[in-house]
C-alpha cells in the first residue's frame, strides 16, 4: 500500500469541490451549457484540466489556479477535417501514416490550431496545421515511442 501511494502521478482526479472557485466559474462562464464529466489537477504542468461534451464533441478546458483559461482541445475525427487538411495529409508522406489523434487547439491569445497525430512503427509525427485566409500550412514535429 505505502509503495502504490509514493508513486508519482501525472493528473490527479478531482471532485469539484475541490477545484478552485475561480475555476469552476471561469469554466461555468465559457460554457454555461455543459456539464464537466471530470475535473483533474496535473501537478507537472499546474493547471486544472475539465472534460467535457460540447456540441457532439469531447473537450478538454485547461485552466491556471487563478481560474484563467489556457486553452481547450476539441478532438475530432478524421471526416471532420476541414478538406484542405485532409488533402494536405494525403499528398504529404504521411498519407499512408496511421491516424492516431486528432485535436482542434484554440488558446488564450486567441490562436487555433489542429494537430493530427500520426505513426509508423516507432515513429510518430504530430502535424500542426495552421489556418491563414483559408490557406492551410502544414509543419511536422516528429518523436519516437517509448
């Protein structure tokens, strides 16, 4: 028991009695409608974490003790892709890649992104797609699998 409670712990899970007012508000004030499915704290990055359905699709808000919002991740699918990425993707080398995640990233300075994550092997790439008066950019970061 004593070695399971020494472990070191990416994200806590919460109850919302235990996350901050600020955060819950600032959440509640963002979005009204939703209801949060489950709070975490990460110790490693210092931000609570609120999961969440939003329009048919699973979100994660991140928020600073503070109760400023960081950013949120929306995933998505790969038909949900707008056809521009998907045509970026296919035509890349990376077109015959698994698809492993794919996220739509909005944060506070008021950037939105897409990442979609994809493997062979060993290898993965996250390839970062940026929107600039409807043109699409692609920039791969790649990392391996440990």
């Amino acid at each position: 028991m004593v070695v399971c409670l020494s472990l070191p712990t990416n994200a806590q899970e919460l109850r919302e009695a235990y996350v901050p007012s600020a955060v819950v508000a600032s959440f509640r004030k963002m979005y009204p409608e939703c209801y949060v499915y489950e709070w975490e704290w990460s110790k490693k990055k210092q931000m609570y974490e609120a999961e969440f359905m939003h329009r048919g699709f699973k979100h994660e808000a991140f928020f600073a003790s503070s109760g400023e919002w960081l950013y949120t991740e929306k995933e998505l699918s790969y038909r949900d892709l707008p056809a521009k990425v998907t045509a970026l993707i296919e035509a890349s080398e990376y077109g015959m890649w698994k698809v492993d995640d794919i996220k739509e990233i909005e944060n506070n300075k008021k950037e939105k992104f897409i990442v979609v994550e994809v493997e062979r092997g060993k290898r993965e790439v996250d390839l970062y797609f940026v929107e600039n008066g409807g043109s699409w950019t692609m920039t791969p970061q790649e990392r391996y699998k440990k």
